[in-house]
C-alpha cells in the first residue's frame, strides 16, 4: 500500500492552489456578500481546462482520474465552498449523466460546449415535496407523439438562475415506481420552462439557487437522456457525486481548521498566545485527526471508481464522515476565535454555514446511514 499521492498528482495539487488563491479568493467576499456567483470565472476554468475535467479528452476536457478531482474539490473549497458548488453542479451533476448515458448528438450539443464554458449546466431534482424520498416526485413527462410535455416544479437548484440547460429528472411511468423515472434535457428558453425565484440562503452564499417551474414544457424526444427509466443512471450519478462532495467537505475542515492554528498562533490573552493554552491545543490536534481521518476515507472512495469498482458503501461512508467531520471542525474553529468567530471578517463562520448544508445536501446523513445500512445487509 501506497498513501502519497504521486508526482502528477502533487503537481496538480500545486497547480491548482495557485489557480484558487490567485484567481478565486479575491472574487470570495463580494461573491458572499451580493449572493451572486462571479460568472467570469467559468470562462478563466475553462480556458485551463478546470470545467468538466473528468470527461475524457475528446471532448476538449482534461481527463484527469478521480483521485485529481478529489484532490480539485479539497483546494476549491478550502477558499470558497459557495463558488465551488456552482462549479460542481456544472461539471458533474448537470453534465455527467450526459457523458455517460448521452447520445452522439447530445453530447456535441451540450457536453464539449459545458466544456467550453459556452453552455452552463443544472441538475434539477429535488421538489419541494421530494427531496430524499425520490420516490415522491411530482415532476411528470408524458409522451405525445415525437415530443414529452413536462409539468412540476424544482427547488434549491444550483446554477438555476443563470444555467443555459437543465438536466432534469422527471416521471415518464408512475406505474412503474422508480423504475418509471427518467431524464431530460431541457434548455433556457424553452416555452413553460421558467425560474421562478431566486432563493436566499445561509449557506454557500455565492452559489445561486432557484425554484423553476415547468409547465405544459415541450420538448422533443430527443432530449431524453438514456433510456426511459433511468433510476439506476440517476443513483450511479449521485453515487460518484458523493465522493466528490466528501472531497468538497474536506476542504471545508482544512480551511477552518487552518484558520483557528493562525489566530491560536497570534490571539494573546492573560499574557500569552492562546495556543499555548492546553484546552486550545488538544482542540486544534483532534481537529487535524479528524481531517486526516475523513481524507483517507475520501481518497479510498476515489481510488475505488478509478479502478473501475462501484463504491456504494465506502461513498456514503465518506460522505457521512466528511460531512459531519466538517461541521465539527468549523464549530471548533468558531469557539477557538471567540467573539470573532461571528464576525464576517473572519472565514470560520462561513465555513460552519457552508459545512451545515453538507450534512444535508447530496443526501442526508440519515440517508447515508440508510445506504450503508442496507449494504451491510439490514432491511
């Protein structure tokens, strides 16, 4: 067993955190402040080939392995979750089930152009009656002839605002339970396609979400993806999605755990640096192993998929551990500044808020210990 990453890797690494502190922390505060995603960025990604970098090369993307995107996830979001998750739901929620399941046609359409940064992507799943229970969607395609009619609603949908196409999961066959979902492609423009609102949030502030509605939308059959009954293609995206949130939750420890060991090192208080105070030490040393900890469970996640595995157990694993992992180190790292840890000037108390929606989006933890329940074998 090897636990270093290879040179490509650290190289990578490197790379990319000079791309993040460099280009993307300067965009973070007014990004937080206005709620409003800093939409040039998208263009400077793709220009170094940071959109999409999972798909393969000939489709203009960068290719890299699992273990780089994690590796990607952790930088990104040790700066800025927020602007990391509009990022995200562009380069693997909206765009993913489009590599894999896509035709020909739509992957020239709408996959090399994501790639590009000449078309935005969302995922549109949750309702505001079906989150975790998929099983409850409202959101229905029926068939018409050569084209589908949708009608619904989604909710807290990333890129919703500005997203040039959404790939949408709706009920073709109601009958069939989850087996009667499939998905769709559905474009900005599209008649009885429409945002309904912007919504405000607490956390990942400089990620937009919206409300969209779709009513009597028609679109041509053609922009189904896959086949009709695409539940199975829908939890492989998740699933891989998993992974790459845990990574994200990652960086969410390390920049607020990074934060609380500088101001340990430079807060005096009775005469000294809180940091040579024992309570704050053993604080700051459970926070690194708890960090190191989650980054193993991540990086075995993503080796998993690279070596062509499918890792149901060990990605709601991470993502549980990740997630909750995060929310403990932020809480830590608020504590440790004291009354500045409510202050806006400092990162901690984003990195709490941010770190808060990860134990809920992308599946609740109680949904991760569903999944790993049932691989273990329990009803």
């Amino acid at each position: 067993m090897d636990f270093s990453l290879n040179e490509e890797h650290r190289i990578f690494q490197q790379q990319f955190r000079r791309f993040c502190e460099k280009e993307v922390a300067p965009l973070v505060e007014e990004a937080e402040e206005t709620e409003t995603f800093p939409m040039p960025l998208f263009g400077k990604m793709a220009e170094l080939g940071y959109l999409c970098p999972r798909f393969p090369e000939k489709y203009g993307a960068a290719g890299i392995d699992k273990i780089s995107e994690v590796i990607m996830r952790e930088e990104f979001s040790r700066v800025c979750q927020g602007i990391a998750s509009s990022w995200s739901a562009h380069s693997h929620l909206g765009t993913y089930p489009i590599y894999k399941w896509g035709s020909a046609v739509q992957k020239q359409n709408y996959l090399v152009p994501a790639v590009r940064g000449q078309k935005l992507a969302a995922f549109g799943l949750t309702e505001p009656d079906a989150g975790s229970d998929i099983k409850s969607l409202r959101t229905t395609a029926v068939k018409s002839g050569d084209h589908y009619i949708i009608n619904g609603s989604k909710t807290f949908i990333t890129n919703g605002t500005f997203c040039d196409f959404v790939t949408l999961v709706a009920y073709t066959d109601r009958s069939q339970g989850y087996r009667g979902i499939s998905l769709f492609i559905v474009d900005k423009g599209t008649a009885g396609f429409s945002v309904s609102r912007k919504l405000k949030k607490e956390g990942i502030r400089s990620s937009e979400t919206a409300e969209l509605l779709f009513e009597d939308c028609r679109i041509h059959q053609d922009q189904r993806i896959g086949p009709v009954g695409a539940f199975y293609e829908l939890m492989d995206t998740l699933n891989e999605g998993r992974v790459g949130v845990a990574g994200n939750c990652v960086g969410i420890a390390q920049a607020a755990y990074e934060a609380a060991l500088r101001y340990a090192k430079e807060r005096e208080q009775f005469g000294r640096t809180i940091g040579s105070f024992q309570a704050i030490q053993f604080k700051l040393v459970e926070m690194l192993a708890q960090i190191e900890a989650i980054r193993l469970l991540v990086y075995r996640a993503a080796w998993m998929i690279d070596q062509g595995m499918n890792p149901v157990k060990e990605a709601s694993i991470a993502k549980l551990m990740a997630s909750e992992t995060a929310v403990k180190v932020a809480r830590e790292a608020v504590h440790i500044h004291g009354g500045y840890g409510m202050m806006r000037e400092f990162p901690v108390g984003r990195c709490l808020r941010d770190a808060l929606v990860y134990t809920i989006g992308e599946g609740t933890s109680e949904i991760q210990k569903k999944i790993i329940a049932r691989q273990i074998g329990l009803p």
